[in-house]
C-alpha cells in the first residue's frame, strides 16, 4: 500500500490538471500570505531599520567571506538542525515535523506532476507516506507532551487559540492523507479524502493568521544577530566581556555580590527543575 501512488487512483476522477491547479494556487497563497504577513506586521521593515542600526553602531567591518561563513552556520544550525532549540526533545520534535513537512510536499509535487496516472513511480511514493508518517509522529509528540501551555501551565490538550491554526492544520492534513490513501476506494476514503483537501486548504490559505510565515523569518533573525555579533554593534547592547573578569568585577561590584565570583559556573539555575507547576 505505501509504495503505491495514492494520485494515481485518484486521476480516474479527477483531471491531473485540476491536481497540478491546486497545487499552484496553494503555492501562491502561501506566497501572497507571506508577502501580507510581512506588510501587516512589518517584518522587513523591522529587518531593514535594525540593519541600518546595527550598521550605525558597528565597531568592525565584516567582510563578505566571513558574512558568508556566518550564512552557512546559519543554514547548518538554525535551518537544518534547529540548534537553537535546548530542549532535546522539542529538538526532535521538530525536526521530525520538518523534514516530515518537507518531505510530504516535495513528494506531493512530485507524484502530481511528474507521476499523476502511474501507479509504480519508484521510490516517491513511499517518501509521500513516510514524510506524512514523520510529520504525524513529531507532530503529534509536540502537541500531547511538550507544549508549554499542556506540560507546564496543566491546560488541556485540547485547548484551541488562533496560534494553533498552524500545527492543528499541519496535523490534520498529514493524518487525513495518510487514512485516505489506506482506505481509498471505499466510501470513507472519499470523506478522509474531503478532510484531507479542507486541511490542506485551511493550512496554505492562513499563512496571514498563523505561524507558518515564521519558517521564513526566523532564519533571517538568526542571521541578523550573528551579524550584530560580528560587527560589535551586539544589537545596542553594551559588550561586557567576561563576567569572571576581576576588572569586570571591581567595575561592577553587584557582579559577584548577585551572582558569585564564578558567574559563569552558577548552577543549573531554573533548569534544576522540569516546569511542570500546574
């Protein structure tokens, strides 16, 4: 069943081209809600004046070799293994929904263009459902046991905000296509199928009202405050140096009144704990 194409059924009763359609206008409204998201809340504005500040304050030119070092740390940590995640398991998590996520549509665009009436397309198949079945499992681990409202603040997992349209719709799109393509030809299979495109419509069509346009911005502020870090400009930030310095210390004396004479050696801090203080 997995090494099937699930599209290729389906193309007896719906036109390829109307497939390859859907897909367009999905790849345009992701497009559009992007461009919206950044206009309603001035997010390339914001990138654009901080850059100009940044520069303004800078102690040190950086040059274009190391900003392209600086480019690739950023792809290889914050991009493709979520670095800046210290909670090991919300680092798993996520990377399972991401590559799962990715995996899912690269397959999805590729069954529908290139394999839309072959039931053997090689290996493309298999990665369609094992992208869905990745995305399900980090997915789904994230929603039931590692987020912060359900694990720390004790609220219900069930519990719906506006901030859940994303992954609620990224769920529900992969758990529907994966019932749709064990059950087609079936009278149920026609529904999870119907579930299926309303998910994935409700997912690519909101971008302006959830978290999907963050995929975008984040590794663009990841990359801006290496940037800051690099230049000295440390985001308007006075760079202290090391708080175990005793010049440091003798200039700041509630340095080690506050935090000892090893700062940097205090303790696991509010990480002693799991945050689980319903």
């Amino acid at each position: 069943m997995i090494i099937a194409n699930p599209f290729s059924e389906l193309s007896e009763f719906i036109p390829p081209l109307a497939m390859q359609i859907y897909i367009i206008a999905m790849i345009l409204l992701v497009i559009g809600g992007t461009i919206l998201d950044m206009m309603h809340k001035g997010s390339a504005k914001y990138f654009f004046e901080n850059s100009k500040k940044a520069k303004k304050h800078a102690k040190r030119s950086v040059g274009g070799g190391q900003k392209a070092a600086l480019a690739a740390q950023t792809i290889a940590g914050e991009v493709l293994t979520s670095s800046e995640f210290s909670n090991p398991r919300r680092r798993v998590s996520h990377l399972f929904t991401m590559y799962g996520f990715v995996l899912f549509v690269v397959a999805t665009a590729t069954l529908i263009f290139a394999h839309p009436t072959e039931a053997d397309a090689g290996v493309w198949p298999l990665l369609w459902h094992l992208g869905a079945a990745m995305l399900c499992f980090g997915g789904y681990w994230f929603w039931f046991f590692i987020r912060v409202d359900v694990s720390s603040e004790g609220m219900p997992w069930n519990r719906l905000t506006q901030g859940d349209i994303f992954i609620v719709s990224l769920l529900t799109t992969a758990t529907f296509a994966l019932l749709w393509s064990f059950t087609q030809g079936s009278a149920i299979g026609w529904a999870f199928f119907a579930l299926f495109i309303i998910s994935s419509t409700t997912l690519f069509s909101t971008v302006l009202w959830s978290k999907f346009a963050h995929m975008f911005f984040k590794p663009a502020a990841a990359y801006q405050k290496k940037i800051t870090r690099a230049d000295g400009s440390a985001e308007n930030l006075p760079e202290l140096g090391e708080l175990t310095d005793p010049a440091l210390q003798t200039r700041y004396p509630d340095i080690p009144e506050y935090m000892g004479k090893t700062p940097a050696h205090m303790g696991p801090g509010i990480k002693r704990e799991t945050p689980n203080h319903y």
